[in-house]
C-alpha cells in the first residue's frame, strides 16, 4: 500500500514536470552588497551576506516577494490540488500518539498529536489503559486555527487540579505561561511572558496547595542590554491573582548567562529543586528550596552530577561520575540541611565487572 502511495506522488510529480508547467515571473534581481571578510590569509567576498539579518526591513521585503512568487508558481500547478488532498487523507490515517505523560492522584496528562491537526493537545485520561477516558484540556489549534500556537511545556499542579502550560507562537519558542483548570479547560486570568526561549527552554514547579508557582524568566526590555535578553535566566515567583509584574524574584542572578533552568517539585510540596545547566557542556549544578523558604546549593559543576531527581522518600537521587566513569546513584536525604557530602552511595556500576 505504501508503495502504491509512492509510486502516485512520484508519477504525479513526474507529469507536472512533462506536461502543462505554468510560467514562473519574472524572477526581481536581488540586490549585492559585496562584504569582504578575511579569514588568516584568506579574504573572501560575500555580496549577499546582508540576507542574514532576518529582522532588516529589506530582506524581510525580499524575502516576502520570493516566498510569494513561489506560492503562485506551486498553486498554479495542474493536479496540485489532487495530490495535496490524496497526502492530506493518508496523514489523517496516522494514528495518535501519546507523549510527555505526567500522572497525577487519579489522573494522566499527556501531549496527544492527531493527524490532520497541526499541533499537538493537552488532554488528561483515567489511566494508560482507559483511551476512552480522555478529556482534551487545551487544543491549541481551537486557540490559533491557522495552527502556529503551540504548546512548549506544561506543568500539572500537585493535585492535578491546574495546570500551567508555556504557548508560543509562529514558531518563536518565546512562551507565555497560562494556567487551565484540568476539569473544563477553563483559563485563568494570570498570564507571564517570556517564561520560556529557544536558549534555555524554560520550566515551571507549583508549591503544596497549588496558589501559587516558581518559574523561570528571561530578562525584560530595560533589566539587561538588548543582546542579553534572551539570556541570563532566572527564577521568580508568582501568587495566583496577583499581577506578574508584582512577581519576586527568587534565585538565579549568579547563574552564567547561558544557564539552562529545570525545576522540579517533592510529591508533598514541601521541596522545590532547580537544576542549573551550564549550557550545553554537560556541566549541572543543583539548588534546594527548603521549607523555610531558603535556597541552598546542593552540588557545583564541578562536582559531575549529571542527574538529580526527589524521590519519593524525602530524599535526593542523584547520579555521579566523579571517580566512576560507569556511573554511581547517590542518596541524600532531606530530613538534614542537605549537603553532599552526607550522601549515601546506593550503587555503584564501576564496582560491576564488565560483560
């Protein structure tokens, strides 16, 4: 069946080139700017170098005009719009599929993406096994029809009541975090912008009665220089009915400006964890909000902790390869102002013989 399929796109495609091709317009000059650049001893030359400053008026308008141009040759094709509806139904075929699923008491969130939709949807079910069950909380494509809203992340609230999600828009990955109620998809009034960038993503960890949320935040216009805003990521945090602009700022100013923030809360509220990427190099440091409010830093980038989690025990996992290159899992509990050193060594895979 797929190779039916194939074979009728590709003799489509086939007879388009052959037979009846509408003439394309005349194709506008584009404009040279020669630039030199010297590289060691090398000088080269490059007219077209001033196409890469996507936010110049200039080559927004010529790149408009070229996208234009292209969209009247392809609409004009002959048999275009048979192929495009036969590809539509054969993509509406797909199954959907589940992802991102987070549980919650008596209830599961996950990421349903369902062909011919253009983004994926929130929606919650009984369990794994009950399909039937499923509720959509959020469609983003009932938000934006033209379907360029979409869902960067979301964040259940402890008791699965709430449910905070990061939605961007054309593609940007620039996320405003809006908050549901799971039960109808109802939208609260609080908004915060600018919780969530290609850069370093962004997350978001509820506190134990659900009022109130810890969340990352870039910098906004006029806190740091124009190239920094997209940088230098920080926590805050947000009361429920209260205006964003009236949110406190948390922890996170001695970070580097390509820090790199997940949070994540204990099952009873009581611990927020924040781990701190430094970039991409695989170098992690972690911080604990303890229950009397105060941030406390747990590991350093040097200590080569690559992954923490909180347990269900009130304690720390955390996986180290310092002197285990094969890994080891380390234990810390939180009964205890933490600190790694009290840590406790649950396996260690470099004491394993080799297969």
């Amino acid at each position: 069946m797929k190779t039916n399929r194939f074979l009728f796109v590709i003799c489509s495609i086939s007879a388009l080139a052959l037979f009846g091709l509408p003439a394309a317009e005349p194709l506008a000059e584009t404009p040279k700017k020669p630039v030199s650049t010297k590289y060691q001893d090398v000088t080269v030359e490059d007219p077209y170098q001033w196409l890469e400053e996507d936010n110049d008026p200039q080559v927004k308008s010529w790149s408009d005009a070229q996208s234009q141009r292209t969209r009247q040759y392809l609409d004009k094709l002959p048999d275009r719009a048979a192929i495009e509806k036969q590809l539509t139904e054969w993509y509406a075929k797909t199954s959907p599929s589940y992802s991102s699923l987070v549980s919650r008491p008596g209830i599961l969130f996950a990421m349903k993406f369902q062909p011919p939709k253009q983004q994926p949807l929130l929606v919650t079910l009984a369990s794994a096994d009950d399909l039937k069950s499923e509720k959509v909380v959020l469609d983003p494509n009932v938000l934006d029809t033209q379907g360029k809203t979409a869902i960067d992340w979301f964040v259940p609230s402890l008791d699965g009541k709430r449910v905070a999600v990061s939605l961007s828009k054309g593609g940007s990955e620039d996320g405003t975090l809006h908050f549901y109620e799971t039960a109808t998809g109802k939208a609260l009034p609080d908004t915060i912008a600018h919780v969530q960038y290609p850069t370093a993503g962004g997350s978001a960890a509820w506190n134990a009665d659900g009022t109130a949320v810890y969340y990352t935040r870039f910098p906004r216009k006029g806190e740091r220089p124009d190239a920094d805003l997209n940088f230098y990521q920080q926590i805050y945090f947000h009361k429920f009915g209260t205006p964003d602009a009236e949110d406190t700022y948390s922890i996170g100013k001695e970070f580097p400006r390509i820090a790199e923030i997940t949070l994540q809360t204990s099952r009873d509220g009581k611990y927020i964890l924040a781990t701190v990427a430094n970039g991409d190099g695989g170098e992690f440091a972690h911080y604990l909000l303890e229950p009397d409010g105060t941030w406390k830093q747990v590991t350093q980038f040097s200590d080569q902790i690559k992954i923490a989690r909180l347990g269900r025990d009130n304690a720390l996992y955390l996986l180290s390869r310092a002197d285990a290159p094969r890994g080891k899992i380390l234990r810390l509990p939180l009964e205890v102002p933490a600190n790694l050193s009290r840590h406790l060594e649950v396996r260690n895979l470099n004491c394993l013989p080799l297969q």
